[in-house]
C-alpha cells in the first residue's frame, strides 16, 4: 500500500501540474474518506493502533487521489504514531519516507511532520543509535520550524532527548568500577543533557568534572573538548571574558593534540 501512496503522491503532482487531468468524484470519495480518518482517530484515541493504522492509510490515499495532499499528511503522521506506538518502528520509518515523498510545494507540512516522525521514531528506539537518530531529526525539524505552529512539539522532543541522554550518563556514573575516562564520557554526556535542559549551572559542574578527569589522564583533545563546551556554555550566560579564556585554552590543549598547528 506504501507504494500505491508513492505513486499517488507522484500523481497527484503531475495533475496538478497538468492543470487538468480527471479526478475521481470529490463528494462520496471524500466523505469515505473522512469516515476512514475519523475511525482511526477513535481506534487512536483507544490504544487499537492496528486499526487506527489501517484507517489513516485508506484515508491518506483517498485524499491523495482527491488532490488534497494536506488531509494526506494529517493522516499519514497519525498513521506513523500508531505504528510507534505499537513498537512498529521499521513500518513507522516507511511512513517517514512516504512523508518525505510528498512534495513540498502541495504537502508544506510534510518535511516537518516527517522529521518529528524520525524523532519519535528515535526515542522508541533502545541505545545511543536512537538518541544520535531523534537528534539528528529533532535538529532538522527545529530548523524548519523558526516560528511554526509545532514549535512547541519540536522543543518538548529536544527535552525529550536531552532526558534521555542525561539519563544514560546518571545510568554510567552509577556503575562501580567505571574507569576515568568512561566517568569522563559520561560527565560531558550529562553536561550536553544539562544544557538541552537549560540548567547551565549543574552543566558547567558536570564539564568541569570531565575537564578534571581528562587532564589527568592526559588526553589533550578530549580536554579541547571540555573547554570548547565550557566556552559555548559561558557566552550563552553573557560572561564573555570566561568565554574567550575558554577558547584561548581549548585552542592551546588543540594544538597539543596535534589537531592545530
């Protein structure tokens, strides 16, 4: 059926490019349509996603072939919830791609609801892989989404992210017998979580932690690491002299590394 949707979202922009091209009966084609996304919302709204999923995918092609490409992603990104929520996260993805397919110039909505799809997507997903995912996907949502209605979705996955990270790295520091440079990792781990989260004051102690541990261990380019996080974090809060004696270090501990000449 994924593939009918491909090929129907290709149709319905070379009608529109056409100008002209039959079209099947908007009236009892639509109302089908409509019952089929109205049935999925309540089997949704019920936890019975294997239904809902079957639902959004009848009405996302109907609409597709009645050239209402809009009502396509409503259903289609419900369809992608459902299938998460049901574990399903390969057939999710496949509705990613469908999204992804849509034309942006029809389907505005489309790229933005496919990357919040690949972020949710992420954070279903077990191990750093589905964090490194949902990042990368909450990123590109965030930047086509400056001043969207979904803002507000976008910045609640980023948090979302950030929990999950930080929660990892508390997971780590609360192994016995970790060595330094794991401790390490996991400090700039949570520090990175800490910042997403908009605490700065615990993410500059959680730095300056993994700062402490990599010096000792004499790792110069995890120090210009650290310092280079220390920097970001102190221009963020206005203390600019902070910030350039952050630089200035990172740039010295860099070219010890032999990552600068």
């Amino acid at each position: 059926m994924l593939a009918r949707l491909a090929c129907a979202a290709g149709c319905a922009a070379l009608l529109a490019a056409c100008g002209g091209a039959p079209k099947p009966q908007a009236g009892p084609v639509e109302d089908r349509a409509e019952l089929r996304f109205a049935s999925g919302l309540r089997h949704f709204q019920r936890g019975q996603y294997a239904a809902a999923d079957a639902d959004m995918e009848a009405a996302a092609f109907a609409y597709l072939s009645l050239d209402m490409p809009q009502r396509a992603v409503d259903a289609l990104s419900l369809q992608g919830e459902a299938r998460i929520n049901a574990g399903r996260l390969g057939e999710a993805r496949m509705t990613a791609s469908a999204l992804q397919g849509l034309s942006p110039q029809l389907a505005p909505a489309a790229p933005l609801r496919a990357q919040l799809l690949l972020c949710r997507i992420g954070l279903s997903a077990p191990g750093d892989a589905g964090l490194d995912e949902a990042d990368r996907a909450c990123a590109q949502a965030e930047a086509a989404c400056a001043a969207c209605a979904e803002k507000g979705a976008v910045l609640t996955l980023r948090a979302a992210v950030a929990l999950r990270r930080g929660q990892a790295a508390r997971t780590a520091l609360a192994q016995p017998g970790l060595s330094e440079r794991d401790t390490a990792n996991a400090q700039r781990m949570l520090g990175d979580a800490l910042a997403a989260a908009g605490d700065p004051a615990q993410s500059e102690q959680a730095y300056l932690q993994a700062l402490a541990l990599d010096k000792k261990i004499n790792l110069p380019q995890r120090v210009a690491e650290d310092l280079l996080r220390l920097e970001a974090l102190a221009r963020k809060q206005g203390r600019q002299d902070a910030a350039r004696d952050y630089a200035q270090r990172a740039r010295l501990s860099a070219e010890a590394a032999g990552v600068l000449k």
